[in-house]
C-alpha cells in the first residue's frame, strides 16, 4: 500500500506540471481561452497531490506511532 500511496502522488504531481507547461503554451501560442482549462487542471492535480501527501504522511506516522 505504501508504494501505491507514493506512485498516485508523483502521479498527480507530473500531471500538474505537465498541465502548467501546455497551460504556458497554449496562452502564449494561441490565446488565454485556450489556455485557461489547462491552469484549472494544475490547480486541481496539484491539491490533489498535496491530498496525497498530506495522507500517505499521516498513513506513515499513525504506522510508526503503532509499532
């Protein structure tokens, strides 16, 4: 479970980077219409890796606190 736990948080941390980075481009190359679904999915795939790693912290000390 833990490996689970770590791969879902990279996962949603390379979709927000990959999202701000089309998000750029596609602002610059086209308009901000273009671009601005792009910054919506950062904004979602990152508080959704901050979630992640809020849990898979607690998941960690509540196992360490158990031993």
């Amino acid at each position: 479970m833990k490996a689970y736990n770590r791969i879902m948080e990279y996962f949603w941390l390379v979709v927000a980077i990959t999202s701000a980075a089309l998000g750029i481009f596609m602002t610059f190359e086209h308009s901000w219409e273009d671009g601005k679904y792009f910054y919506i999915a950062t904004a979602m795939s990152t508080l959704l890796y901050l979630m992640r790693r809020f849990y898979r912290k607690t998941v960690e000390r509540q196992s360490k606190d158990g031993e």
